[in-house]
C-alpha cells in the first residue's frame, strides 16, 4: 500500500508542472500587460514612462525563464505572492473567496448525492418502466439545462413566490457571512447556487448509479440471496447497493473537482465574490500572478482529488493495488 | 450438396428479410425511442438555422426604439426585449450562431484527436508516453476553465470562441481513439501495409483511421451537444459571441437578468433553446454511440 501511495504520489508531480508551463506560456501569449490596462484605464492618456515604471517594479520585464523559475519555486513554497491588479497578497484575497466556493461545491456535491442515489436505485429496480424513463429523462435534462440559467430560473422563482406569499420580492444577499458567524443567514444564501450546480452534477452521479447497480444485481450471489426468501429491500440495502458504489464514489469524488470549474458561471449569476468570479475578473485584467494561483489551485485541487479517489479505490480493491 | 446461387431469384437476398424504407423507421422509432427525439430536435434546428431569413419577417439585429420590452403576444410570439427586437426571430437566428460554433469545434477537435490519438497509437513508445502525458495535463483543467483562458488570450469573437471550444476536445476525443487504435495496430494488415513499404501518414491515415470511425463519430455526437452548452456559457459571461449577433447565451447577458421581475420572458425562452437544443443532442448521441459501439455503453 505504501509503495503504491508513494507511485501515485510521484505521478502527480508531472501534471502539475505541465499545468504550470501550459498556464505560465498561455498567459505571456496575450497581449498587453496589466500595467498598459492600469494605465490607460483612467482617461485615455497613456505614459509610457509610467508604465515602463510598473513593469519593472512587476517584474515583467525579467526574462521569461527567470519569471518562470521564480512562479515555479513560489508555488513550492506556497508563497504565491501578490496580485498584479490590487497589490495586496493573493492568499489574501483567495482566502475568502476560496471559503465560498469550497461551501459551495460541498453543499452542492451533496445535494448531487441526495438526488443521484435513489433516484439511480429506482431507476435500476424497475428497470425499463415508466418510471426508469422518467428518472433518465430527469438525468439527462440535468445535462442539458445550463446551470446558470437553472439559476436564473431559481431566482425568479423566489421573486414570484416571496411576492405572493410575503407581499415583497425578496431576493437571497449578496454579502457573504461565514457560516459560523450566521449558520441560517449563510444557508439562504448559498443553498441556491449550490442547487443550480448540484442538480446538474447529479446527473452523470445517477446514470452512473443506475448502471453499476444493474451489473451488481446480475451477479450470483444476488440471486443467492433472493433463492434463500431474503427480502428485496434487504437484498437492494445491504448486497447490492454496498457493491455498486465504487464507481459512483469515483464518479462523485471526479466531480468534485470539475465543480470549481462549473461555479466560474453560477457565482456570476447569483453576483457571488467567489473563486470563480476573482478567475474571470483576474483573466480580463491581466493580472498573471492571481490568474496563475487560481490555475494551479484548481489543477492541485482535480490531482489531489484524483490521488484520493484512487487511494480509496485500492484501499477497498486489493487486486488494483498489485497490477 | 446444395450451394446457394448468389446470383438467380431466390438465392441468398430472399433469406435476408426484405424491409421497405418505411418499416425501417418504425423499427428504429421503436428501439430508440430516446433518439429519435433527438433527431427530430436536430432536424428542427437545422431547419431553423437554414432558413431563418424566411421563418421569421424581422431582423434580429435592428433596434426598434418602437416595441421594446412588448410582452409576448400576437403581433412578437415571444415578446420582445430591451432593444425592441424580437426574441422569437433572435432565437431562430441563434440556432445558426449555435449549431454552428457546435458543429465546426466539434469536427475541427474531433479530427485533430483522431489524428493525433491514431499517431500515438501506431509510433507508441517515448512519442506515446509524451503524449500522453501532455493529454493528461490539458484534461486536468475544467472545460470552462480552458476555453476561458484561451479566449482570453485571443479576445472574444466568433472564430476566437470556436478555437476556445475546439482545444479541449482535442485531448479527449485523442484519449479514446488511443485506446481503440491500440487494438488495431496488432491486426495484420497493418503490418501487411508496412511490409509493403507505404510510408507512416499513409497507414495511420489510409489504414488505421477508416477503422477507428465508430468512436470519432460518437465523439463528435458527443461533443456537439458541449459545444452549445460551453458556447452559451461564455457568451453568457460576455466572453463569448459578440453583440449584436443573435446568440442565446448572450441573450440571457445584462437585460434578462435586469428585468427578470417585469419582463421575466427574455430571461426564459432563451434558456428552454439552450437546454432543448443540449438535449436533442445528447439523446441522438447516446443513440449514435448504442448503435455504433453497444459496448460503450453505459446504460
């Protein structure tokens, strides 16, 4: 097991160094810098003197490789430095935000197991019915419906029902309240985009439920427990679901990486101070250092999750462990 | 002992059921009852987006200071929004914006994969495990999250959003002819072939990608239906299709969210094309995939 941790371990190495060449590379591609957009943004007058000024003291006018060498060992570090828009240090401006979206993506992850798993369950159980169909046709919508839209929707749908119910429109706040100041203030709030998102990751959670659980109740010993009279719901319980939810952990754990991803558009929606939004706004400002924290931050997030998946994959299947 | 004359009346065509055209689509209506919905989606939006100059009498770029913000009635089936035009005709016109940005990064990134997934294949070894590698790390990032940062880079356009969409797609559709293309170096006409001294494009392109067809089409099906989705989305961030092209991602940009409350009607129909048109896709290719590769599937 523990040769096994350290292979894996050493493989994430390569994919994070690519990642950072690829983001790095990307970035000095684009053109402008963050000094001309600073610059230029007040009054359409432009010193060049100034912005000659501001790229020395940026750096960016060091060397690529030297520039490179130096992102490379601050991210060894864990000093990512400052941001090239604000000047303030990005952990710093990260911090919150990151809180946010994490709440998000967890809520959300969860919210996609609370639809995906029984719906998944009855879908494989009565295989073929109407009711199968409905439950694909509902998995399949969650593909379908952009999640920002989804979101739209929702708050309309708020508007519509506070204005009747309550008499005035109410719409969930802005400003983001750590849970453990105000636990029921935070809830309305982010339950909502975190909805929005974990329908939609519930989708791929619940196709992937349904077929593992087909190929489970075909197996033997499954048919061993119905000869000897146990009951379905004691079969379904404790024999089939047990043994299908390996590939549904790996489905739900690949996820939840890609959610930070899936959260850039909603917390633009729901006009939430997330990571998502500080990766849009940092793109647009050409603010290299926070673009390429925010980067390696989402790929070290999809590698460490992938580690875990499979940590706990060869953790419960011995025969992975070996081959 | 009997032999079967191929070639006279009653040989071996009258063994093989005989089905009119029409007895065909009944059968396949009742087998994919799921795609066939889908199909009939894609062929709506086709026929939208060929002939939006003559589905719809207005423009879907003029202003028309006039009829802003016209609930949807008689006159604008589908109202009209903060710029007086009409959401039914901007719809019809974003079906073209849509399939498209769909169909061109589909084709573009599946072919390129194809390319570059049969090329690992064949060369396998150093060239292989680099590649790979490489795959690896474009597949670490989210979708939305690539398409972004290249966007960025190019700045937002048409052609730039289609490039945004394509690069992603390249490692994924690579990843899955790989592993099919693995299987068809070991056949013996590709040895046949490089015993007979063709030159590697021509086996990789002549020999080995005709036999890797099954997963390209399934990958492009695939991707057509991400395509729209990943298009809306960035033109919904204002990264993607510029104003004043009819896009539906951009129209749910800035006014739907302003008049959600008086005027909640820019907000909806835009979003019922989107998801509509994702899942016409996706259904007519999950249909494509169990017909072409029963194995792949995922039930």
């Amino acid at each position: 097991m523990l040769k096994y941790t350290i292979k894996r371990v050493l493989l994430m190495v390569p994919t994070l160094f690519g990642a950072a060449c690829l983001v790095f590379f990307l970035l000095r591609l684009i053109p402008g810098d963050v000094c001309e957009l600073r610059m230029s943004g007040e009054g359409g007058f432009v010193d060049n003197e100034a912005i000659a000024v501001c790229q020395e003291e940026l750096g960016l006018n060091d060397p690529k490789i030297v520039q490179f060498g130096e992102f490379i060992y601050g991210f060894m570090v864990f000093d990512l430095g400052q941001s090239m828009w604000t000047g303030k240090a990005i952990t710093h401006e990260i911090n919150l935000r990151f809180q946010l979206s994490i709440q998000i993506a967890i809520m959300a992850t969860f919210i996609s197991v609370i639809i995906a798993i029984p719906l998944g369950t009855i879908s494989a159980i009565r295989q073929d019915t109407w009711l199968d169909y409905v439950v694909r046709t509902f998995s399949i919508a969650g593909i379908a419906i952009p999640s920002f839209w989804l979101g739209i929707m929702i708050i309309l749908g708020l508007l519509i029902s506070t204005q009747a119910w309550l008499g005035e429109p109410w719409m969930p706040p802005i400003e983001y309240v750590s849970p453990f100041v105000d636990p029921v203030g935070n809830m309305v709030q982010l339950i909502w985009p975190a909805i929005a998102t974990g329908y939609r990751y519930s989708a791929v959670a619940t196709r992937m439920t349904r077929s593992a659980l087909l190929e489970v109740l075909r197996e033997d010993y499954i048919r061993t427990a119905r000869a000897k009279g146990l009951f379905e719901k004691i079969i379904i319980n404790r024999h089939a679901l047990k043994n299908s939810m390996l590939p549904v952990v790996t489905v739900i754990g690949i996820e939840f990486a890609f959610l930070m991803g899936g959260l850039v558009v909603t917390e633009q929606v729901f006009n939430l101070n997330g990571v998502g939004k500080l990766f849009v706004e940092s793109v647009q400002n050409h603010d290299f250092n926070m673009t390429q924290a925010l980067v390696m931050l989402v790929a070290l997030i999809f590698v460490v999750t992938n580690f875990v998946v499979d940590i706990f994959y060869a953790w419960l299947d011995p025969r992975i462990r070996y081959s | 002992m009997a032999t079967v004359d191929v070639s006279a009346d009653g040989g071996i065509e009258e063994l093989r059921e005989k089905k009119s055209f029409g007895q065909k689509t009944v059968e396949m209506i009742k087998k994919q009852p799921l795609g066939t919905v889908g199909f009939l989606v894609v062929i709506a939006m086709i026929v939208m987006a060929v002939g939006a100059n003559y589905l719809t009498p207005y423009d879907p770029e003029e202003n028309d200071f006039a009829n802003m913000l016209i609930a949807p009635g008689w006159e604008f089936l589908l109202g009209t929004d903060q710029f007086g035009r009409d959401i039914m005709t901007r719809l019809i016109y974003g079906a073209r914006t849509a399939l498209f940005v769909g169909f061109v990064a589909s084709f573009v990134g599946a072919t390129i994969g194809l390319v570059l997934g049969v090329m690992s294949a064949y060369f396998g070894g150093t060239f292989d495990l680099i590649f790979q590698r490489v795959m690896d790390v474009f597949m670490a990032f989210p979708l939305i999250i690539m398409a972004l940062a290249i966007v960025s880079i190019f700045g937002p356009s048409t052609q730039n959003v289609i490039i945004a969409i394509t690069i992603p797609f390249i490692p994924r559709c690579a990843r899955v002819v790989r592993s099919n293309a693995l299987a068809i170096r070991e056949i013996p006409y590709v040895d046949a072939a490089r015993a007979l001294g063709y030159s590697h494009a021509r086996i990789i392109l002549r020999h080995m990608a005709p036999n890797v067809m099954a997963p390209f089409l399934i990958m492009i099906t695939a991707f057509v239906g991400q395509a729209i989705l990943l298009e809306a989305s960035l033109s919904y961030l204002g990264l993607g299709v510029q104003e004043p092209t009819a896009a539906w991602g951009l129209m749910l940009q800035g006014g739907a969210e302003e008049y959600i409350e008086s005027e909640p009607w820019i907000a909806i129909f835009p979003g019922i094309a989107i998801s509509l048109a994702v899942f016409g896709f996706n259904l007519f290719g999950d249909s494509v995939r169990d017909v072409l590769d029963p194995r792949l599937r995922t039930q």
